[in-house]
C-alpha cells in the first residue's frame, strides 16, 4: 500500500508550471525520438532503439496524465518529419500516446506505479505490463496505418511490427526505470564508503562495455561471450548498492553496447546491422529486467535482515527495547566508562498492582497499561537514553553521563507523567536507581542495587497505602 501511494503523481500547480513541463516533455521525446529512428533498419518508423517510450510512461507516472499532449505532438512531430503522411503521423501519434498511458495504468494498478522497483513482485509485474503488453499498442495502431496508406507492405508486417514493439519495451525497461528511480529513489543511507563504491561501479561499468562493445578487445574475442564480462559490474551495482544505481548502470553499458555495435564493434556486429541490433536488445531487455529483478531481491532481503535484527533486539508489545538489547547497552555504557571515566545511571521501574489491573479489567487493559507506561518512557528519554522492557512489569532506563540525582528527577518525572494521565484505569510506577560505579563494579551488581531499591520503593508506597 506504500509503494502504491508514493507512487501518485505529483501535479504541478499553475499554467505555467504546466505548461513548462509539457515543453521539456515534447523536447524530450522528440529528441530522442530523432535519435532513435536514425537507427531504423527494417522500415523507417520502426526502431529497435526508441527511448521516447520511458520518457512518456516516466512523465505519465511522475507528472500525471494530463501531460498526454506534450506526447501526442512530439510523436506526431517525429513521424511527420520522417516517412509518411499527415494522417499517418496522427494514427502513430495517437498509438505512441496511449502506449504510455496504459503502460502507466496498468504499473500503477498492478505494481508500484512510480515505485515498481522496490519489491521483486512490482518488478515482475512491471515488466509484464509496461514492457511486454503495453508496447504492443504503438505498433499495432501504427504498422497498421502504415500498411493501409502503401508506406509498409502487409508482408512486412510481422517484422516491422515486432522491431516497433522491441525498441518500446527496451525503453520501458531501460529509460523509464532510471527517470523514476531519480525522481522517487528508494530509502538507502549513502554513506561516504558508498558514495565512492557508487564511482567505482560506475567507471567499472563504463570501461567494460568499451572493452566489449566499443573495439578494445581482440577481434578474435567476438567468438567468445564476451558481452558477459559486463554482468558482474550491473549485478555489483544491483547487489551492493541501490536498484536506481543498477538501473543507472545498466542504461550505461546498454549505451555504449549499442553505439558500438552501429560502429561494428563487439560481438554482435559481425551480424547484419539490422540481426546485430535485434540480437543486441533481447540481450539488453534479458539484461535489464534480470538486473531489475535483482536488484529489488537484494533489497528486499536487506529490509528483512534488518527487520530480523530490530524485532530480535525489541520487545514486541511495547516496541521498547528487549532483555538482550538491554544488557548489550549496559556493557557499552561500561566500556565507554573505562574510556571517559563518567558515569551512568540504570533506572528500574515496576508498574504497579499490574495483576490487579488483569484480574478487574482484564489483560487487554492490562496490556495497555504497560504501553502508556513505555509512551512515558519514550516522552522522557533523551536521544542517547534507552528505555526497556525489563521483564513482565519491570522496565529500565539507561542514563548516558547520569548521576544520582539526575537518575532520580528523571524517575520522579515519569511518576509524575503517569499521574497526571487522564486515562483509566490509573496507574504507577514504583522505581529504583543506581549509579555505575558507585552501586557496583559489575553490570550485575549495578542491576542487584537498583533492584533492591525498586523494591524498598514499593515496600514503602506499600506501608502507606496501608
């Protein structure tokens, strides 16, 4: 449901705005659009390199469908200037733009919408809609109105057909995951280490595909799979680093794979130009959903280590830190002693007549009795202090650079807390403090110190409610 909501788009507000947009939209695709039918082979409106078809679905997923016309004209643009007549240009421009928008209904129903690349189920589900069956809606509508006004012959149908439907699912595959994946970049921490591994990957991915596609290796190489010697640097990218440097990666190396097979280099070109190029993009579209596909398994499977690690180190019902956490701090507060020589203060709480609670109102409110108190506790902590769950009712505090007193205000506030909660039932805490080293010299001694206080406390409050 996330992914689903990220993946709305973002309209931009007033005429202007949208108007900009729509201009940088109709550039973008035409441009491209010239670029790509420059390589067309097998029929001059057919390409197996068509980039304008993830410019169009990035637009429609990011912007909205409201930027339809900036596609119309530019499509219509691009076939008006290149073969055929006015009325063939408006049939292709109409299948060029309603290729995009279904391919952004479908991504956005059926997958992550602008978010289809975190989760290996998006993923797959992209590829099917946005890259096997939207693509066929061009062509169809196209080859069609080109067969019909004697610009293509009905026998060359099958072949221009499918050439068209190649070039728009490689640019569904290849451009539009790397527009999405800049404007809406899953969540990744980027680390100076990561930054510069980024940079390599990136100048290990470029100097293999000029060493495979761009003539630097031997001719005899072309009689071996070289074009191989490229996937361990895409897959480093997709498992290291991030499905938007996958992405990245793998529109580079397509890049330069298919600027050297047009020049005859690499080990498709010893093929006709048209067969080389065909061959060049299954290898790319294999390539580019595989990466994909990857890239989000990988992350995935970081997601569930550290989720694995946060349920391991917290307690379930109270989201506080758990018994293992807790004593992992304590030695860490310990060891920073040794270094720091300032102390710290262990702070443990009991929740009182908890069973009371249980048997009168039942463990639901029991329950939530020991939620209101970890609240408190989040409430009253500083960034470097940690409150656990300590056992049934029993809770602590961890207290960085805390010494008696300190440990004591801090417990008397959260008494105070609870006492002014409007809720019922009412509840509170009974509470002992200890200071490492003064209360013991050992983790254990701390902890039988500050229990033995808690009890006294709740000895005393005891008596007087007697």
């Amino acid at each position: 449901m996330e992914a689903r909501a990220a993946g709305r788009s973002s309209e931009p507000s007033g005429w202007a705005s949208r108007a900009g947009w729509l201009a940088l939209v109709a550039a973008a695709y035409f441009a491209s659009g010239k670029l790509g039918l420059a390589l067309a082979m097998v029929h001059p409106s057919a390409t197996l390199v068509w980039a304008p078809t993830g410019i169009g679905l990035a637009a429609c997923l990011v912007l909205g469908a409201w930027v339809w016309p900036a596609i119309f004209v530019a499509a219509f643009a691009v076939n008006a200037t290149t073969e055929g007549s006015v009325w063939t240009s408006l049939a292709i421009g109409l299948g060029n733009t309603l290729e995009p928008l279904a391919a952004a209904q479908l991504a956005s129903r059926f997958a992550g919408g602008a978010r289809s690349f975190e989760r290996v189920r998006d993923v797959a589900s992209y590829v099917l809609c946005a890259a096997v069956l939207s693509p066929m809606v061009a062509p169809t509508i196209g080859v069609t109105a080109l067969a019909s006004a004697g610009y293509a012959a009905w026998s060359q149908f099958g072949s221009v057909w499918f050439t068209w439907w190649a070039g728009d699912a490689g640019g569904a595959l290849l451009v539009a995951p790397v527009i999405l994946l800049w404007v809406h970049p899953p969540p990744m921490q980027w680390t100076r280490g990561k930054m510069l591994e980024a940079a390599a990957v990136s100048v290990a991915t470029a100097l293999s595909s000029l060493a495979v596609f761009g003539g630097v290796l031997p001719l005899s190489a072309r009689h071996y799979p070289v074009d191989f010697l490229c996937v361990p640097f895409v897959g480093w990218a997709a498992l290291r680093l991030s499905p938007r440097m996958a992405a990245t990666a793998m529109l580079l190396m397509s890049g330069v794979a298919v600027w050297g097979t047009v020049r005859g280099d690499g080990p498709f070109a010893e093929q006709p130009a048209a067969s080389g190029l065909a061959v060049l993009g299954a290898y790319i579209a294999v390539m580019a959903a595989g990466t994909l596909l990857f890239a989000a398994t990988a992350r995935e499977r970081v997601e569930l280590i550290q989720r694995l690690h946060e349920l391991s180190q917290s307690d379930p019902l109270t989201g506080l830190a758990n018994y293992r956490r807790l004593t992992a701090v304590l030695d860490s507060e310990k060891e920073r002693f040794q270094r720091s020589q300032r102390p710290f203060a262990l702070v443990l709480l009991d929740l009182d007549r908890l069973k009371s609670l249980n048997d009168e109102y039942g463990h639901v409110t029991g329950s939530r009795a020991l939620c209101r108190l970890a609240g408190v506790l989040r409430e009253t902590c500083r960034t470097v202090d940690t409150a656990a769950r300590y056992g049934g009712d029993e809770f602590a505090l961890v207290l960085p650079e805390t010494d008696a007193d300190a440990a004591a205000t801090v417990a008397t506030r959260i008494q105070r807390r609870l006492a002014e909660d409007p809720e019922l039932p009412r509840i509170s805490v009974s509470a002992g403090c200890a200071v490492y080293p003064d209360d013991g010299e050992t983790i254990e001694a701390l902890i039988r110190q500050a229990d033995g206080r808690l009890y006294e406390a709740k000895s005393q409050a005891g008596d007087a409610a007697v």
